[in-house]
C-alpha cells in the first residue's frame, strides 16, 4: 500500500494544463504516490491528448473513463479504485509545490494525520500570483476542527487518511454545479472532528476564464443551498450541535453572502433569488444574526456584507452599478492616456 493517493478529476481539460499538474507531481517520494486520473466523460479530442500524456509519464497513473457524472461523482469513482494510504482530491488543471510535496509525504508517513490541511494560492493561466491564503503559520501542529471549519471550502485544501474518510459515513454531494466541493469538506471534517496543519504552500489553484464560478450556469443559482442541505442531512444531531456555530457562519457566508453577490453579478440580480436564500436561511438557522463570528471575522465589516445583511439589496444593487462605471471611465481614460 503507498502512502498517497491522489485522484484527479478530468474533464474537457486541456492538454497544457494537466502536463503542469502531471509535472509537478514528480517528486522524490513519487515512489510513495499513486494517482488516479477519472476522464468523467471528456470529448475524445481531449481524452487522447490526455491519455498520451499519462502513457509518457513516469508516474504511477491509473486512468479510467466513465460517463459524465460531476467532479464528486469522478472523485468518489476514483477513491473506490485507490490503494493509498492517504487521500489527497486533485483538480486538474491545478498543480503542487514539488519540494513542499514531499515534505508533505514526509509528514503522512510519519504521523498518520487524520485529516492534514495547508496553504494555497491563487494563479493566473501563466503562473502569475493573484492571491495567497496563509491560512496556517505553524510547522506542523494540531488544530482545533471549529477553526478548521472556518476554511473549509475545499476538499483540494486537505489531504485525509483514507480509514478516517471512509468511515466518517460522508458521501460526496453530487447533483449540484456548485458548492458540492464546500459542502462535501465541510460534512468531512465535522465528522471527522480532528485536523493537523502545516504552515507551507502546496497547492497552487489555477483561475481560469469561463469557469464554472466565473460563469455559473442558469439553474444553479440556488445549487449551494442545496449542497449545503444535503451536507447537514449526513450529520449527526450531536455533531451539528458541537459545531453548531461554525456551520451556522459557513450557511451565513457562503450560501446567504456568496451566492447573494454571484446573483447580483451573473443572474441580473433576481430578488427572488435572494429571497429564497435569505428564507432558507432564516428558517435553518433562525437566531444566524446572534452568531459570533459575525463579531470577529473581519469580512463580516465589509460594507457589501453589512447591506446583504441588513437586507439592503437596492443600496448594494446601486453602488455596484457606480464601481462599475467608475472602472469603465478610468479604463476609457487610460486607454486615452497612451
């Protein structure tokens, strides 16, 4: 049994991307790594490019094919052909940090985390750096699950023992466009209720234009209430007690604040919308406005927050429309500048 399985989603992904992912996985340790690569249903103009990669790697990849099913569906089918000993969930068209790679291996062998969480950040296509989250500034140490949960966005910002993940008695939220990848890491690790982490960098998301939360489909505007519901049915009453205030901050921040401000910028502002999130929310947690995390989390004073919360969707609708014009006016005198 290696030490580290990593399974990556494929679909539709282009052949330049996946070549970075697939290089940055050649680490000293790769004799520990086990990857499996889940074509989830790709034209078979990329599939080929895909395969030839993986048959000119020296890396130890299983590829398989299936029919198109979500990026939680290809997950779950590769973690049911994996062998590791640990899990770690991969995107595509993302990549590691070699070296801190195997440091990371290094750690796994050593202490078995069930549940082992580090730093990202945010690339441009060519590499350039957008944004950094140093979520963790220690070596590695255990850390408390209700602080961990306030980063839970991502199962690609983890790496689980397998035994821990699989008798957690979560299954990955599929059937939505987004969220299930926020739902699905924060319903684990609750239930698992035990993290470590270490402070270095080792992922390295790329954003890329015209995905799925650059441009989110038509019928999915609602998508995050519905991972999010499905999460909570898989807990237990005692863990959503224990954790109640966290899960209530991650209902407040990503399915009533997020998804306001991606209806506001991609579904013309539909109040109705808005208005069901808000119902949702005022019915599954009806005291949210007690929350304590509204106190001590810096993103809760964001003016855009304090008017979504205050339900002054008109005044937000409105000054959005100002910022925008202003960030024309100044491109349009820049470009009158040169």
């Amino acid at each position: 049994m290696k030490t580290l399985s990593i399974i990556i989603p494929i679909y539709n992904t282009p052949k330049e991307y996946f070549s970075k992912c697939l290089a940055s996985l050649q680490c000293a340790h790769a004799h520990e790594v086990e990857i499996i690569a889940v074509d989830d249903g790709s034209k078979p103009e990329f599939s080929a490019k895909i395969q030839k990669l993986i048959d000119s790697s020296p890396l130890d990849i299983q590829y398989y094919k299936k029919e198109n099913g979500g990026q939680n569906s290809a997950r779950e089918y590769g973690l049911e052909r994996s062998d590791g000993q640990h899990i770690f969930f991969m995107d595509a068209d993302d990549y590691v940090d070699t070296i801190v790679l195997d440091k990371i291996i290094a750690l796994l062998k050593k202490y078995h985390p069930k549940v082992l969480a580090f730093n990202y950040d945010v690339r441009s296509p060519n590499g350039v750096l957008l944004e950094k989250h140093d979520r963790w500034l220690k070596e590695y140490s255990e850390a408390s699950a209700h602080t961990g949960l306030l980063y839970s966005d991502s199962l690609c910002m983890q790496i689980y023992e397998r035994r821990a993940l699989c008798e957690c008695g979560i299954h990955l939220v599929q059937g939505v466009k987004i969220g299930e990848d926020f739902a699905s890491a924060t319903a684990i690790l609750a239930a698992i209720g035990e993290e470590y982490t270490v402070g270095e960098c080792l992922y390295h998301y790329v954003r890329r234009p015209g995905s799925i939360l650059q441009s989110p489909p038509k019928d999915s505007a609602l998508d995050i209430v519905r991972a999010f519901d499905t999460a909570l049915q898989q807990l237990s009453e005692a863990v959503q007690i224990e954790y109640h205030d966290e899960l209530e901050w991650l209902a407040i921040l990503h399915v009533f604040y997020y998804n306001t401000i991606r209806i506001l910028d991609s579904y013309a502002g539909n109040e109705q919308l808005i208005e069901k999130a808000r119902n949702w929310i005022n019915k599954r947690y009806p005291h949210w406005r007690k929350n304590p995390y509204l106190k001590t989390e810096p993103i809760a004073r964001a003016t855009s927050f304090v008017l979504i919360k205050n339900n002054q969707i008109l005044l937000l609708k409105n000054s959005r429309k100002i910022f925008r014009r202003m960030k024309q006016n100044i491109k349009k005198w820049l470009k009158i500048k040169r």
